[in-house]
C-alpha cells in the first residue's frame, strides 16, 4: 500500500487539488510490473530472468 500522503489532495501549484486514487496507484503499480517483467508481487518472472541470463537462477525460486 502506498503511503496515506499521497492520496491527499496538494494544497498549491500547478497541481492544486490533485489527488491520486488508490485504485489509479495500483493501477500504475501492475502496469509498471509488466513493463518490466516482473509477477503481480514485483518478482521478476521466469521470462524476465532468462532475458537477463539468468534462468539458472529461475531453477532455486519457488514462487515460479
């Protein structure tokens, strides 16, 4: 969970008013994982691992 702060809306600037939903945080966070290759939980997935040349490293993970 993100920090309670960021979903109060700022007070000045260009962004008065602003306020960023939980739903819009996770939304960003899940789209952000995939872009990266990374699992719903934010570790990186089999695929991502043998990209990088690591998919040895794939073997000793029991979340994959």
């Amino acid at each position: 969970m993100a920090p309670l702060k960021l979903f109060v809306p700022l007070g000045s600037g260009a962004t008065d008013g602003v306020v960023v939903t939980p739903e819009e945080v996770e939304e960003a966070k899940a789209l952000y994982y995939r872009m990266v290759g990374w699992d719903e939980e934010g570790r990186p997935t089999r695929a991502k691992l043998v990209e990088l040349g690591l998919g040895w490293l794939a073997e000793g993970l029991d979340y994959l």
